[in-house]
C-alpha cells in the first residue's frame, strides 16, 4: 500500500509543475495567526498560548524518572554492542557525539517521543497528528551556533515543524546547556535574500543571532531537571552553549514532528533557487497507532555543523 503511494507520489513528482512557493512565505501553523479566543477553545490552551507567545514552552517533569534512566541505560548497552562505530564517536572523557535515530532501536525511546500529554499537545499545536520524523540522544552539549530548525525541515506550507527536547538527566551548569531566544520566533529574517546573495546554513544563522541580540532579546539557558520537556517552535533560534566542564555529561533526546500531511524537505530544497518538489516521499511505522518515518538504524554523527 506504501510502496505503491509512494510510487504514484514519485510519480506526481515528475509530471506536475514543481511549487514555486518562496521560503520567505507564510507561516501554515494556525497558532501563528489564531487570536486569543480561538486559543481559549484548547484543551491544552495554557500550554498552546506560551508556544504562541515565547516561541517554546516548558513541561516540567512530564517524563517519569525511570524511563529517562532506563533510556539512558539503554543508550550504553547500545555502546556497548556497537563499540567499534561507538569508538569513532568518543571523546577523552568517554563521551559520544550525538547518535541519530535512537528511537528506530529503543522502544523506550518511542515510549517517551510519544507520551500521552506530549502528543496531545503536539496534535492541538498542528491540530493534526504529529508524526515523529527523527530523533537525536546527546551525551553531552551539542556546541551547536544559534540557528533555526527550518531549513533542515522545511515543510510547505512553513513552520509545520517542532521539536521536543527531553533532559535525561538534572543538567548542570557549564555542560553546553540548550540556550534559546524568547520570542525570537516572531523576528522576519528574509531567506530569499540571502539565496539572491549566494548564501547559505552559515549566513542565515549569522543573521538570526545577530538580528536577535541587536533587538536585545536576552539569551535564555535551559539549567532543565531530568523528565522535563521543552517544545520549540520551527523558528525559535536556538543552539548548544559552550562546553566548559568536559568531565560532566549532558544527556538528553532531541525528537523532531511533522503534521502529518505536510511534505517536509531538506537544506538542499530550502536553500534552493529551484520550486520546491509537491510530495516528499518517506516510508512509515507506527507505534500504538502513531505515526513515524522509518528512519532505518540508528548511527553516530558529529555534534558541530
Ligand atoms: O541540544 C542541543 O544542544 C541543540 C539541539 C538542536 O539544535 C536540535 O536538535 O535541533
Ligand atoms: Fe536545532
């Protein structure tokens, strides 16, 4: 059945005329333009209203302490048994640089991606079912610069896209803490023009951070507790502060969601001159009837890009 949408999806592809709908267009995220009444209307409308307002919201605790240790444990184990791909990925401290798609191994994993609250608070924000379409484990900071999520998952319409980032552990300071600009959702960047410029990854996060700290948007630090989530909106700037104590981990899971029938893309399409293709085309899974894209197996890749 899968095979055969996505044949005909591939199919599509290739004859009908290709989007040109510019990157700098509209969000399709209806939180973006709901009013407060629309808001009002939600289950989880305390929730949805400080997405809306700071660009993340905080879920204190919601992961039970055990499952975080268990997916910790889990994480070694896979170490463990895969210690010579393990071994390219360690630091002097035994630490590993982030592995992808840890979720297409643990059922743990899966288990937190999909938590109940979580979930039912994913799909009011799409107000469709959240689909998983990656993860990332991080045993320690990522040192990643501030950059926006968008171009690595680039849905059309735009910002149909969040990520969720799990503390699984009670993260201390100096270990390259998750830091993010409140609000810094709301500040227009135009990517077209720095496409006409011949710009890229690079030059888009160098606008954003700079943008942000001459508005005076202060940089906040995530100083998280083990089991609490937090929801970042496709265009909060975000990244990794810089790793002072090595000897200290910072362990935690990134998952990133889609809106189910949003076709999400790469670096390489946003960062095109070139229309944008009608269908993407995935295979998926499910796990207690949700919905993710079947990444294949999990592998190791470097922190920094
Ligand atoms: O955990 C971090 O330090 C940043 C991760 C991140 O930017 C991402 O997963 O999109
Ligand atoms: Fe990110």
């Amino acid at each position: 059945m899968q095979i055969l949408a996505n044949f005909i999806k591939s199919i599509l592809n290739f004859l009908l005329p290709k989007t040109y709908l510019p990157v700098d267009s509209k969000s399709g995220l209806w939180i973006d333009w709901a009013d407060d009444t629309e808001i009002q209307k939600r289950r989880n409308r305390e929730s949805i209203k400080t997405f809306k307002d700071k660009g993340y919201v905080i879920l204190s605790k919601l992961i039970p302490n055990q499952l975080c240790d268990e997916l910790n444990q889990k994480f070694s184990k896979y170490v463990e048994s895969n210690h010579e791909e393990a071994r390219s990925a360690e630091d002097s401290f035994g630490f590993h640089s982030r592995l992808c798609n840890f979720h297409m191994f643990s059922s743990k994993a899966k288990e937190i991606a999909f938590h109940k609250t979580l979930v039912s608070i994913l799909d009011e924000i799409f107000s469709s079912e959240a689909v998983l379409c990656s993860s990332l484990y991080f045993e320690k900071g990522s040192e990643q610069r501030i950059h926006r999520d968008g171009p690595f998952f680039y849905t059309v319409p735009k910002n149909l896209f969040v990520g969720v980032w799990v503390a699984l552990e009670d993260i201390q300071e100096g270990t390259g803490e998750l830091v993010y600009f409140p609000k810094g959702h709301l500040i227009p960047i135009s990517v077209e023009k720095i496409i006409q410029e011949g710009g890229g990854w690079s030059e888009y996060s160098k606008a954003i951070e700079s943008k942000c700290r001459q508005l005076g948007l202060g940089l906040e630090k995530n100083l998280a507790k083990k089991g609490d989530v937090l929801i970042w909106h496709a265009e909060l700037p975000h990244g990794g502060s810089k790793i002072d104590n090595s000897k200290q981990s910072r362990k935690s899971i990134v998952f990133h969601y889609k809106a189910k029938l949003a076709p999400i893309h790469g670096e390489d399409v946003f960062f095109s001159k070139a229309p944008v293709p009608k269908f993407s085309v995935f295979s998926y899974k499910s796990y207690n009837k949700r919905k993710y894209i079947d990444q294949g197996i999990p592998f190791f890749a470097k922190n920094e890009y």
